[in-house]
C-alpha cells in the first residue's frame, strides 16, 4: 500500500487595515488563494489520469511554451 503524498496545509491570512474596504480585502483573498493552486488540484482530483496521458499533455505543455519563447524572439 503507498503512503499518499499531502501537501502541507496553508491558512491564508489577509491583514485588513482599519478603513480598508472589504471588497478591496476580499480581492486580495482572492488573488493569494488563486496562488495557491487548490482548486486546480482539486479539478485534477476529480478523475484518474493515466501516467502516458500525463507525460504527453506536460510534452505538449513545453512544446507550446517553446514555440512562443522562439516567436518572440
């Protein structure tokens, strides 16, 4: 049986200053939680993907990101 790799649990604390408006703090939240990259790992969660199926979209991950550097360039 394999041990199942966590992630360390992250609290997210946003500060809120004295008169700062909520909206403004919520956005923050927001921003810092979009960071974080949970709710991405939770979508992969959802279903089981093969190792090959995997390994081919991260080939093709890096041949795109290469096409654009070499565009750019």
């Amino acid at each position: 049986m394999q041990a199942k790799k966590f992630k360390k649990e992250v609290m997210i604390i946003v500060p809120i200053k004295e008169g700062e408006n909520i909206e403004r703090a919520l956005k923050r939240f927001k921003r810092k939680f979009e960071k974080t990259g949970i709710m991405r790992e939770v979508r992969a969660r959802q279903a089981f993907n093969k190792p090959s199926v995997i390994k081919r979209e991260q080939k093709m991950k890096a041949i795109y990101i290469q096409q654009l550097q070499q565009e750019e360039e």
